[in-house]
C-alpha cells in the first residue's frame, strides 16, 4: 500500500529535489513563533513523536524573605514558571491543556532551567 508504481516514481523524480525543498521550508515557516522578551522557551519532546511542543513561560527567581535579628520576618518564594503559550508548530494549544498537563510543563522546564544554571 506505500509503494509506488515504478513508473510513476521515474516521472516524479526529476521533481523530487524541488519537493523536498519545499517540504522543508513548509517546516520552518510553520513553527512556533519566536519567544517573547521576557519569556523563555522549552521544549517538551516527550508529547509527540514526530514533533516538540515549544512552550514560551515567564521565570520568577526565588526570593528570600526578609529576616530580622535572625528572625524570619517574611515568608520565603521558590523559583517559579509560569506558561505562556505551548505551540506545536504555529497552533497555540495552550487552551486545550489541563491543569495538570500545565503544571507538569512549567514543574519539568523550571527544573531544566535550574538544571542548566547548576
């Protein structure tokens, strides 16, 4: 069923550099687009096989709360993610996720983050 007839495949051969050209540019130009300023983007290949889903998220550094005479006067925050938008290649999907499905993403790319600066 995937096999093409041998005739037919000797009349699109002189095709076939052209085609591959455009299938590759069809790949660029539909991918994510490119992450905001302020954001930073991850990506989670372990959703789909044949592509990655490209998640933009905000990153708050953890902050020490403010102490006084060795008292801690003010609570500690941990480092924090927060999604953006999750593409996979120029749809946004963010939408279609679940609660848990976010926090897995943004829980997974701050510890890649975190990762990369240790």
């Amino acid at each position: 069923m995937n096999q093409i007839n041998p005739t037919i495949a000797a009349a699109l051969q002189p095709f076939a550099p052209r085609l591959e050209a455009q299938v590759a540019s069809a790949h660029r130009m539909y991918g994510a687009p490119p992450c905001p300023k302020d954001c930073f983007e991850w990506r989670d290949e372990r959703v789909l096989m044949d592509t990655a889903v490209v998640c933009h998220l905000e990153y708050e550094a953890a902050e020490r709360g403010g102490r006084e005479n060795g008292l801690q006067m003010e609570p500690d925050y941990p480092a924090h993610a927060t999604l953006v938008a999750a593409y996979i290649r120029d749809i946004n999907i963010y939408d279609l996720l679940d609660s848990e499905q976010v926090s897995r993403i943004e829980a997974d790319a701050l510890r890649s983050l975190e990762g990369e600066w240790a």
